[in-house]
C-alpha cells in the first residue's frame, strides 16, 4: 500500500510539473569553464590543496564557527516590465537569512531532519539607497547570458569592491533548451579560488524575492543555493552524475532531484550513486521546489565557515565587512562556539563511554539540547543534558568529535575530545 501511495504521489507530482517550467543552475557550466586552459586548473588544484590542508589541520581545530555577517551590493539590471521593489529586497534578503540559520520548518518525519543546523552567516544590504543597490534600466526583452556583459559598464553594471561585498547581479536570463525540455534559467555563480573577473553570483530577476506567478520558484530560496556556490558548496550531485560534492554527512546525487516528494523512514528516495540509496531532497543544494527545502546540514556550514577563516579564500568580506552591516538587529541568537566551564567531559581521550559532568550549578536542569558530531560531520548522537549524563561510544571509531550546545549566554560551546581504540 505504501508502494502504491508513492507513485500515485509521483504521477500527481508529475502532472501538476506539466505546465511549469523546472528551473536550472549554471553554476557548472561557469566552473567547466574554469578547467578549460590547463595552466589555470593546475593553479586552481593547487589552491584546492592548500585549502584542504588548512581545513583540515588548522581551522577545524583551532577556530571557532563564528557568528559572520556579510556585506551584499545587488547590481539590478531591469525593464520597464520586470522591476525590483525595496519590499522585495527586504522579502528577500530575510529569506536568505532563514535559510542559512535553520529558520525554514523541516517535517518532523523528515528522515534527515537532525542534520539541519544553522551555519551562522548572515547577510545585508547596508542600506537600500544607489550606492549599494545599484540600478539601470534596459528595453524590455532584453536578455543577459554571462557575467562579462552584466559587469560591462556599457551594457550592465560594473562590480561595486568585489573584494569587500558580495556583489549580485540580477536579470532576465531568459531559458534554456536542453532537447525537447525547456528551463528556467535561475542563475550561476562561481565557486571561491575561480577568475575575480567573472567572480559573483547571478540570478534570474524571476527567481529573485517573492514572486506570486512563479509558484514552484517564488519564495526567495534560489538565493540559498546560489550563495552556497559563491561560498564553497557544490551541488548534491556534484555537477551532474554523481560527482561528489566533497562534504562528508550529504549523500552524493545522480542528478538533481527537481519534484517535491516525501522522504519519510518508510519512503526511500532512492539515487543511483555507490553505496548511497536516499536522497537528501530538502536540501539547499539539491533543485527541488522552494516549498520544500529547508536545511544545510553540519559538514556543508563547516566547508562555508572554512571559506571564510582566517586563511579562506573568502576572508575579505570578514575583514572588509561594511560597519553598517555589523549593527544590523537581527532575531537569531549569538552562535560563536568556544570552550567554556559549564560541563567537564572525561577521560579525553574516551574509549567505550565518556561522561559529563556539571560545573555550574543547576546547569543540566535548565535543559540544555546536545549534539555530537564526528571530525568528518557526522551526526553521532543527540538529546538533553541531565545529571550524570553517560554517553556510549563503544560502536565509535578512532577520532575526533564534537560536542555542541548552548549555554546560558546563548552562544554554543563546543568541547574536542577524542576516541581511541
């Protein structure tokens, strides 16, 4: 029965999907393009490997995952038929800001639901006026194809200090025809280490903030995955026929998922990748309608927050940050991690069970919510801290973890111990 229920849920999904137009990303065509002169993919592998050494041996242990707010200039090319409102920008600027800080609802019956976290980035436009939203007008119809003729002062709009804001264009990007199928273009953006001169991100002016004719694509999270791109993230799918997306706790994807469907204990989505039979469909970088994506998981927020350390590639937005964006109020809680002294774990190193203990007085009856990752981002295990708390690690391999949880300041503490065999 439960068989049948899903197809017959896969054909509704398929019949509505008639008269609506899937959407597509480009980002892999810009990054194929990045590989094509063998001098510039030898320096970019490069580049990969000495961000994957600071990675993994110097951010992952010695820097916190620091609550960052990031500077936006939004370069607007409209028509008289197809313009940007301020409330749109407001619209839109929130629902990126839900969307990376784990404010978008996963169902409860969702099978990856305890891998949604926040990545504690934010972003802002400093103040809707011409010097951070910078606008030009052109005839209706007119459609742009790259990046070049978007920065082209004569043509689009020329980046505003891309080395000290995330500069995002929007415009009309027209479709694309692959075969007999025809996509939305929704936009393309460049993965960091890439050419500063076509680095930012692009987005369809139609995929843009709230659009009430756009009914698959109009609540604003096409953004997300976008900004997942400029910030290190590669699809679900890696680009196309399961080419990894080098995170350790997302599933690698055939391809995109595109349709809205169940994903409950009962019901596997399944891909066609090795080793891997469920898909991670409400994902941000998976392509699925906005109404049913929600979450970055632990791995995916580490690779981010890495881009952006103290040696990451993304740095200058940090240090450069525009002031006005540091006192921007915001309604989500102070999320650096650090050590503190509300709770001692011992022995570290562990071996079959580790115990934690209260420093601070009532402090485990205030109910404080754990997790506990691997190295590699892995959930392990989670619940409440209470009295005596034991936590059994004898199916654990040999490495590092993590424990992460709030403490009475609203900032969440992260404690390092290890597991040997």
């Amino acid at each position: 029965m439960k068989i049948n229920l899903f197809f017959l849920m896969l054909f509704i999904n398929l019949v509505d999907a008639q008269s609506q137009n899937f959407k597509k990303y480009s980002s892999g065509e810009v990054e194929n393009l990045t590989k094509i002169d063998t001098s510039l993919s030898k320096a970019l592998r490069e580049k990969e490997i000495e961000f994957s050494q600071y990675y993994n041996n110097e951010f992952i242990l010695f820097e916190p995952f620091s609550d960052i707010t990031l500077p936006i200039v939004l370069n607007i090319i409209e028509t008289p038929d197809k313009k940007i409102t301020e409330e749109n920008i407001i619209y839109q600027m929130e629902a990126l800001n839900k969307a990376f800080n784990n404010e978008v609802e996963t169902p409860e019956d969702h099978y990856y639901k305890d891998k949604a976290v926040s990545t504690k980035i934010r972003f802002c436009v400093p103040e809707i006026n011409s010097t951070f939203v910078r606008k030009r007008t052109v005839p209706s119809g007119t459609v742009f194809r790259d990046l070049y003729e978007m920065a082209n002062e004569e043509k689009g709009v020329a980046p505003y200090l891309p080395q000290n804001f995330i500069n995002i264009w929007v415009s009309d990007l027209g479709q694309i025809q692959e075969g007999p199928q025809i996509f939305e273009s929704a936009g393309y953006s460049q993965l960091p280490m890439r050419e500063a001169v076509v680095d930012g991100i692009v987005i369809d002016i139609d995929h843009f903030g709230h659009n009430s004719g756009n009914s698959f694509y109009g609540q604003g999270y096409t953004l997300a995955h976008l900004m997942g791109n400029f910030l290190g993230l590669k699809p679900l799918d890696g680009f196309g026929n399961c080419g990894g997306d080098e995170v350790d706790d997302t599933p690698s994807h055939n391809t995109e998922t595109l349709l809205c469907l169940p994903h409950t204990e009962s019901m596997v989505l399944s891909t066609v990748c090795f080793f891997v039979n469920r898909r991670m469909n409400r994902n941000f970088m998976d392509n699925v309608p906005d109404e049913c994506t929600s979450m970055f998981t632990y791995g995916q927020m580490a690779r981010m927050q890495a881009m952006l350390g103290l040696k990451g590639p993304r740095r200058s937005f940090v240090d450069e940050a525009y002031f006005g964006c540091t006192t921007v109020k915001t309604n989500s809680i102070s999320t650096i991690i650090e050590k503190d002294s509300y709770i001692r774990l011992y022995p570290n190193p562990g071996n079959d069970k580790i115990f934690l203990e209260e420093i601070q007085e009532n402090f485990f009856q205030s109910g404080r919510p754990y997790k506990v990752y691997s190295f590699e981002g892995r959930f392990m295990e989670g619940g409440v801290l209470s009295n005596k708390q034991e936590i059994n690690t004898i199916d654990w391999s040999t490495g590092l973890y993590f424990l992460i949880f709030e403490g009475i300041d609203n900032r969440y503490k992260k404690i390092v111990f290890e597991i040997v065999r």
